[in-house]
C-alpha cells in the first residue's frame, strides 16, 4: 500500500511540473517512475506509459519546444510560488519516492517544505535531505541548495544551528568538505557559543589547505534506510 500510495503522490507532482509548463521534467519523473515500477506490476506501468504518452502529444500537439531542463537553482526558485497544501506525510513520502528514484532536487525541494511550515519539523529528516544533497554535482551546488532552504525557514536560530550542526556532520562523513565547512561556519554566526564547532572549521580547513580529503562513493558513508519503493518492490503482494 505505501509503494502505491507513494507512486500516486509522485504522479501528482509530475502533473504539478506539467500544469506549470515544465514538460520536460514531468516526462523525466514519469520515466524514472516507469522505470522503478516491476513487470509483476502491469497495470501500473501501464497506466504511467498512457501518461507519458498523454504529454508527448501535448507536446507535439501544440508544437512545443520542451527545451533543456531547469537547473537545480532555477527549479527551486520556480517552485516558491507552488502551492503547497500537502500535509508532513504527504510532503515525506513524495520526498522519500523522489529519492528513491534518484530524483534528488526534486526531493530536495520537498524536503525544504519541512523548514517553511511552523507547524511541521526537518529534523526527522535531516539524514534523508544530506543523502540527496551529497549526490548533488558540486560542494557549491550544496551550499546554494542550503542557502535557498535557509533563506526560507521559519527555525528559530537555535534550531537552525542544530539542524545545520547535523548535515555538516553528515556532509563531513561523506567527503564534502567544503559544503561541511560552509555549513559548520554558519552554525557559528547563528551560535557563536556551541560547542565544537570552531574547532571543526579549524581542522576542516588544514584538511582542505592540504588537500588530503576527497569524494566518497554515493554508496558509502553513513547507512541509509530503504525507501518506500524498495519496500515495495520486495512485497510479494
């Protein structure tokens, strides 16, 4: 039942992508969707495949030029004019589906939801939002994507500090040290008392200057959990 709720949740943001003109990012999501879905599963493949077919003759209909995909910076700033009436699980289980699909900006971005309501929380979540921004192509593309969430969220600065405490350790795991060091000197602006944090910078910055750290595999690094498809995927139902 969750696989099924979740593949729903995630048609729902492909419309959502196709209803604002991004038909190519819809036709991206349906794909990957597509893709994860088992042949034990047939009726579900084929209703994705009527969709996907749906919106190409959209496209060719209307003769329209789908263009290159938005980056992750431009879809984050088209998505703060979305609505966003969904409630913590609904907002989680489309995160934890995108991730799942390897769709990791897009579940990013549900993630940041989490940090703009006052009455939900990121914390639960901050493992799964690290495990997509590590995967991102660059520590500059983390540390826009960060800045983006933060320019956003209505923590207050203890729990900004705390939260953001939480990804550098984790990005400091996962070999990227510049994002790790970017985030942990914002832990410092916010609370300049913690404990421990300045001497994280200090050894993330020999560690840098002396260039003795590097990228892990995606596979490595802290345990993640499994995802609603994987679950899904393993039931016999």
């Amino acid at each position: 039942m969750a696989g099924k709720v979740a593949i729903a949740l995630i048609k729902k943001e492909a419309e959502l992508y196709r209803s604002h003109g991004l038909y190519k990012e819809s036709l991206r999501i349906y794909a990957q969707l597509l893709r994860a879905v088992p042949d034990k599963h047939p009726e579900i493949k084929r209703s994705l495949q009527a969709s996907i077919t749906r919106i190409q003759k959209e496209v060719q209909d209307f003769n329209i030029d789908i263009g290159q995909p938005p980056s992750a910076k431009e879809m984050t700033l088209m998505r703060k004019g979305w609505p966003e009436d969904e409630n913590p699980f609904e907002i989680i289980s489309i995160a934890e589906a995108f991730k799942e699909l390897g769709l990791y900006i897009e579940a990013i971005n549900e993630y940041h939801k989490l940090w703009r309501n006052p009455d939900t929380s990121p914390h639960s979540t901050l493992e799964d939002l690290t495990d997509c921004l590590r995967h991102l192509d660059s520590d500059e593309v983390i540390i826009n994507q960060m800045g983006h969430i933060l320019q956003n969220s209505v923590l207050d600065q203890p729990n900004r500090a705390a939260a953001l405490m939480k990804i550098a350790d984790l990005l400091q795991q996962y070999k990227r040290p510049l994002a790790a060091l970017e985030l942990f000197r914002t832990v410092q602006k916010l609370d300049p008392t913690r404990v421990g944090v300045a001497q994280k910078i200090k050894a993330l910055e020999k560690v840098i200057d002396t260039g003795t750290i590097g990228r892990i595999e995606p596979e490595q690094g802290p345990v993640r959990k499994r995802g609603f498809f994987s679950k899904f995927f393993s039931s016999n139902k």
